[in-house]
C-alpha cells in the first residue's frame, strides 16, 4: 500500500515494510469496565529491523538521501541509531551516527552500539556541550567537518523533520474508522506531529512524552508549521508518565509491563511502549474517556535485542 506519504522508490525496495500495519484488539477489565474498547496499532511489525515509527520517519529521509551517505545523531542507547544502521546495510548506504558523549570512545561499547557498528555504521563521539548545540548552523558543519561528512545528508536526532512529519501522516491515514483517540509514546515529537494531521477531524491524537521538561508541545507546533506550514489535526499532550526521564524504568513500571505482557502475549518495549500502556490504563481509570470510546495504542517498537 502506498500513498502520498509513502516512499515508492526502487531504492527502498529491499526494506519490504508490511503496510498498512495490522490492528489488534485486546480485551483488558481495566479498560472493559470503563467502557473503553482497546486496540493496538501494530507498528512493531512493519519491519523485522526498522521497527514502528523508525521506518515511517526514516523511509522518507532515505529516500530524499538518494544514495548518499547519511548522517544522524543519539544516544549510546538510541533506536534511532539502531534503525538507521540496520537500513544501511540493507541499502548500502554508508551511515554516520553522532554519539553524545566523547568519553564513550575509550569505553567497551554496549549492546546498542555493538549492533550500530555491526551494520556498518561508523559513530563519532562528541562531547555533550557540542551534541547540544548540533542543530546550531556552525556547530554543525564543525561537526560534520569533523566526522568526516561534510557531503552526507543530515537527519536529525529521532529522525524528526518535514520529510518525516509528512510520512508518519500515513499513520493516521490508516487508522481513519478504527479510533476515537490514537495515542503514541512521544520522544522527539515527529511522529505525534505526523499522526495527528492524518486523522480525520472526529479523531484526536494524544501523546505521552517519555522525557521531561514540558518542551514538547512547542517543537510538535513547530514541526508541523516545518511540515505543513501551520497547525493540523487534534492532539494533546499528557505528560505525567515518564517516570523521571528517559531510559528510567523504575520497578513499577517495570511490573506493569510485565503484567501486561502476561496477560496479552505481547512483548512490551520499556523506554516507549510501556510508558504509553501505563499512561493509558491511567487515564481510563480516571474517566479521561467517554464510554464508547475506542482508543488506538500504537506501539511503536519491541524490546532490544
């Protein structure tokens, strides 16, 4: 299935996303006796390597990339790093990632990072001052002057631009009838930015953050205003479930993802996934949906490795 959203260019053929993505409807009392009926966008099975949001955000970019190659930037534990190098390899394209944190490089690398480097990626680490100011127009071309790229396309942390914004659109396309809310666990923003403008105007998007610091609805604005030139679809924020920053996985988050995983067969991503399961059986507890109501949960990875 293709549509405006969806790159259709031979050089992606090799990636064999499986869209539209499956929904799946999960009978679960906690949100039964609210009401509430539940489904899961199944995002995590569009790609065995380009899992969820990552192939809808990056397909787009590697597509705009041509061939070149590509540079981006995350954390020692990033999936955008992952997917990003997983695609490479798939395409042969040669892949950058920017690390944040330069005394990263005289250490053993972890699991994630192993797996980048596995792919073919070669990383560059930088210290976290200069990582904060990657999207500043000079510190960048220092950057990439440094990492050796100063021809490579550039996509920035989490994948999140206009090219991305437009292709997660398709989301929402896809889930027009199926929803009265779809929700999504929000890092960078692209995704929920995305989603939202596909929904149809009875539809309302909800995001939960997985960071703190309250920033998040500004750079959804913007990223919308980037992608579409203004504000487009319903959404909304709840930011009370990201149990203190990302990567925290407290115990008791960690218990409900596990009693969720037993009770449905369904392996629950910890940093993303969990957060917004947690937040959802959160709000219909408190009333926050109307009986009647059917909310879409997308789940946008699984757990690593």
């Amino acid at each position: 299935m293709t549509s405006p959203d969806t790159p259709d260019a031979p050089r992606l053929a090799a990636l064999r996303p499986r869209l539209p993505s499956p929904v799946q409807e999960v009978v679960d009392d906690r949100f039964e006796r609210h009401g509430v009926r539940l489904v899961l966008k199944r995002d995590d099975l569009i790609h065995p390597e380009l899992i969820g949001n990552k192939w809808r955000k990056l397909a787009p970019n590697l597509a705009a990339a041509a061939g070149r190659t590509v540079v981006t930037f995350g954390g020692a534990y990033s999936n955008h790093l992952r997917a990003t190098a997983a695609a490479g390899r798939l395409l042969g394209v040669p892949t950058v990632g920017v690390v944040r944190g330069e005394e990263l490089a005289d250490r053993s690398l972890n699991p994630s990072l192993t797996r980048c480097t596995a792919d073919g990626m070669r990383l560059h680490f930088v210290d976290r001052t200069t990582y904060r100011r990657k999207s500043e127009p000079r510190a960048l071309v220092a950057i990439l002057r440094a990492a050796d790229a100063e021809e490579a396309y550039v996509v920035p942390e989490g994948g999140s631009n206009a090219e991305a914004v437009r292709g997660c659109r398709a989301l929402g396309a896809e889930l027009h009838g199926r929803a009265d809310v779809v929700a999504v666990a929000s890092g960078t923003g692209g995704t929920l930015a995305g989603l939202a403008a596909g929904l149809t105007p009875g539809q309302r998007a909800l995001g939960v953050p997985v960071l703190k610091g309250g920033f998040l609805a500004a750079d959804v604005r913007a990223l919308q205003h980037q992608a579409f030139g203004g504000p487009r679809g319903t959404w909304n924020l709840d930011d009370r479930f990201h149990f203190g920053g990302y990567a925290r996985v407290p115990d008791e988050l960690g218990s409900f993802a596990a009693d969720f995983e037993h009770r449905h067969g369904l392996p629950v991503e910890r940093l993303y996934v969990a957060k917004l399961l947690y937040g959802l059986v959160t709000l219909a507890g408190e009333g926050a949906f109307p009986r009647g109501t059917t909310v879409a949960a997308v789940v946008t990875g699984r757990p690593f490795p």
